[in-house]
C-alpha cells in the first residue's frame, strides 16, 4: 500500500514537471524593421554623412519617416556632418480639428557632447546648451538615452531624448502641443525608441 501511494506521488510530481516542460515560452519582441522607402533614404544619408544614421520604424501618423516625403520638412547636413531630419504635420481649426505633429531626429558624428545654441532670449546672445534640463533615463533596444526637457533651436518646446553610439550624439524630439501632451509625447517618445533601426554607411 505505501509502495503504491509512493508511486502515485511520483507519477503526480513527472505529470506537473511535464506539463511545465510543455508550457510555450513568451515570444520575443519583433526585431524593428524600416520600409524599402525609409531605408532608401536613411541609407543615402548615411552615406552622404559617412557614419551610421537611426531610422524609425514608427512615427505618429500621419508622419512616415520617409526622407523625401510631404511630411518631411527639414532636410539639412551641415559642413560638421551633423544633421536634422524632421517630420511635421499641422491642421488648423478649433479643438480636435486643429494641431500639430513635429518630430526631430539629429545626429552629430564624431560627437558626444551637447551642442551649443544660442541664447535668443538674452541681447548678449550667448551661447548655452541646446539640450538642458535632464529628466532622468529611458532605455530602448539596448539604448540608454537621457530626456531633456528645455531644448533649443528647432527642439525648442520638444522633449529630446539624446544617447550616444559608438562616438557620436543622437536624438530624437517631438513638440508639446495640441492634439498630444507631455505624458502623450513621453509615450510616443518611448516607442519611437524601440522602434529605432540602426543604418550604417
């Protein structure tokens, strides 16, 4: 009788470790991938800055991170390699008919430290940093990027998040504005850093 019991309590605790053994794990998250038609672009950039460029896979619709399109506004290298890639839609009218949608992305290559911008507010016109005022990290697809929330030039009124790759300073901003607010651009932030693919030259 008890070698029976034993052998039922066996056969009990090989019924739970198989029916554990057989439980499916959690599916990773999908790798981020960008369009043919972002990539065109991203890749064309790359080349042109000699040096890796982050493509978004996701930007808030109706923004496509396609270089080249409608939404795109800015399009600009500069002699330092750095460049600024913007996306923007706008919609006039009262309340839900109005608004707008702005977000950056920057590259300095070769860089890691905040750039300087000029203080518009203040008739000496000195220089302060463009991206000030750090609220914490965030992290992303092996990213840790830092928020800044006082931003300068065409980041200003954007939360900016700026991390650093392989020597150089990136960033990605968007404008607080109707129809989204802070805590909206802090989502939209987050996912765009997920959503980051890395192009190289």
């Amino acid at each position: 009788m008890k070698r029976a019991a034993a052998l039922l309590l066996v056969a009990v605790a090989c019924a739970g470790c198989a029916s554990s053994a057989a439980r499916p794990k959690a599916a990773a998250p999908a790798k981020p991938t960008c369009t043919p038609a972002q990539l065109a672009g991203w890749k064309k950039l790359a080349r042109r800055i000699h040096a890796p460029v982050y493509c978004p896979s996701w930007l808030p619709d109706p923004l496509d991170g396609v270089i080249g399109s409608r939404w795109n506004n800015i399009d600009a290298v500069s002699r330092d390699r750095s460049y600024l890639e913007s996306w923007v839609w706008q919609e006039t009218g009262m309340g839900a008919a109005g608004g707008e949608l702005h977000v950056n992305l920057r590259g300095y290559p070769g860089r890691t430290r905040i750039p300087k911008c000029v203080d518009d507010d203040t008739a000496k016109r000195t220089l302060i940093p463009c991206f000030d005022d750090p609220h914490g990290v965030v992290h992303g697809r092996g990213l840790a990027a830092t928020v800044f929330t006082v931003n300068q030039d065409a980041d200003q009124w954007h939360v900016l998040y700026a991390w650093r790759h392989d020597g150089s300073l990136y960033t990605i901003s968007e404008h607080v504005a109707p129809p989204v607010n802070y805590t909206k651009v802090r989502v939209y932030l987050d996912r765009i850093l997920r959503g980051l693919v890395l192009v190289s030259a």
